[in-house]
C-alpha cells in the first residue's frame, strides 16, 4: 500500500450541515494521497451519519475519532486523533473550514524540515454561507470574488486571499503584519514535531487552546512561515458558545507560563505524567 502522504484532522462539535460542505470540499483536492480524521469533540448521531455517508459515497479515506460530550474537550480529542494518524505530515483545520481545491496539495508543497505552515481563511456571513453547496464547491464557485460579490459579500483587503496567486501571493505572505502562528483552522506541520512536544496541553479551554502548543513548538526550534494567502479556506459562519472570561484567564495564566519558562514539553499532553 501506498504510503499516505498527509493526514488532514478535521476538529467538529455539532455542525453537521458545515461538515458536509467540508467534506465535499475535501472531496475535490487535486492531491488525492490522504486521510481524513474527525475529532470530534462529542457530536450527536447526524454528524455520525454525515461521516458515515462519506464513507460509503465517496473515495475519501476517513476515520472518525469521538468522545463523549464533557463541554469543551478540543485539546483532548484532538491529541486522540493526532494518535490516530498514520501519516508523517498533519495538517489541522475545523469542520467549518471549507478548503479550496489546492489545499491538501499546497500544504505539501510549501512543507519544509523544522518548519510549520501558518494558512489562511477567509470569513463569511451567515447569508453566504448557506447559500454554498456541493454544486458550488465542486465547480470552485464559491471561491471567485465575482461569485461572492455578487451574492453581498463587501470587498475589502482581506479578499485579496482568495485572488493572490504565484508572485503576489509570495508578496502578501512575506510583507503581511500578521504572525505566523498555529492557528488550529489552518495549520501543517510534522508529527515528530508535535510528538516531541507531546501534542496539546489539555488543561487549555476554548480561546488560543492551540497557540499554546504553538509557543511550544517554537520554544523546541520549529519556525512557522507564513502562507496565509496561498494555503485557503472559506470559514463559514458560526456563533461562539464556549466564550466565557474564566476559561481565557485561565487558558492565558497557561501561555505566560510556557513563554516564561521557554517550555517545549507539557506534561498535560498525549502522555500522561505522574
């Protein structure tokens, strides 16, 4: 058998209807060599039959990764499905996060040693995101400005990530302010890496629970480089019930610690210490 050549883990809670847009977005890559794995953090019964409808339907290769519904339990789902991976290079996204048909492939070929790809999504209103289908994924509709605009979106700067391409691309991603951080809806890097580091600390709650293992893995020597105008997703709309100032004091107490310390190993992560 063919070794795969990435594993894509999908993060999910209770977003059926968004899922399945994903997947047929999946669906469409120009590089076909990976799998998909849910982590899903404790969805009900009509996620399970959209990830069993791929299954049966389509040529994607998927494996779902769930847990019982305990509130916000991301980190620990997700180092579950990093285990369950059987690929050397992991990209990370959501399951709200449909990906333009270059994605898997653009990933791969931006991946270099000690370094993670830090990519792009482009955030849609409630309307537009209803209105996407399998139609206009499949014929990349939903990712032309025209189409877009035509259907109420506001051109600002930001819509330059769906039309930057080759040089301009290159120019955005070199001279861009934003940091190149492991934003978990649009992330690649290597699994050795993230072992190395033991994965995700699962004391983080909901708000930059994925930029702690970020400040990790730059602490352990990995660079991030910025690809936010070449790697795409479209981010469909969503309200965000987790939100509470608790769970950011705490998640943010976390971080100052791992910056202080230059900390590279949790031991809250895959392997449990003590």
């Amino acid at each position: 058998m063919e070794t795969l050549k990435t594993s894509v883990i999908v993060s999910t809670y209770n977003q059926p209807q968004w899922l399945e847009k994903v997947l047929w977005g999946y669906a469409t890559q120009t590089e076909k060599s990976f799998e998909i794995i849910i982590a899903d953090d404790g969805s009900g019964e009509e996620t399970k039959q959209v990830v069993d409808r791929f299954k049966k339907d389509s040529k994607l290769e998927i494996v779902h990764v769930w847990h019982e519904d305990d509130g916000f339990q991301k980190t620990k789902i997700l180092n579950q499905a990093i285990e369950a991976t059987s690929s050397e290079y992991l990209i990370f996204t959501d399951g709200d996060c449909i990906p333009r048909n270059d994605f898997v492939a653009t990933h791969l070929k931006l991946s270099r040693k000690n370094c993670f790809l830090s990519g792009g999504y482009f955030k849609l209103p409630e309307d537009i995101s209803k209105l996407i289908s399998k139609e206009t994924i499949e014929s990349q509709q939903c990712f032309k400005l025209d189409w877009l605009l035509k259907h109420g979106l506001k051109k600002t700067f930001k819509t330059n990530k769906l039309t930057a391409f080759g040089l301009k691309a290159w120019f955005l991603n070199t001279f861009t302010p934003t940091k190149a951080t492991f934003d978990g809806m649009n992330v690649s890097g290597w699994k050795s890496d993230i072992l190395a580091v033991n994965g995700f600390d699962e004391r983080m709650e909901y708000g930059g629970e994925d930029r702690e293992l970020g400040e990790r893995l730059m602490n352990y020597g990995v660079k991030f480089i910025q690809v936010r105008y070449s790697a795409i997703c479209l981010h469909l709309y969503h309200e965000r019930p987790y939100k509470n100032e608790a769970a950011l004091a705490k998640n943010k107490k976390i971080r100052e610690e791992t910056k202080k310390s230059k900390s590279v190993y949790t031991p809250y992560g895959i392997i449990k210490s003590g």
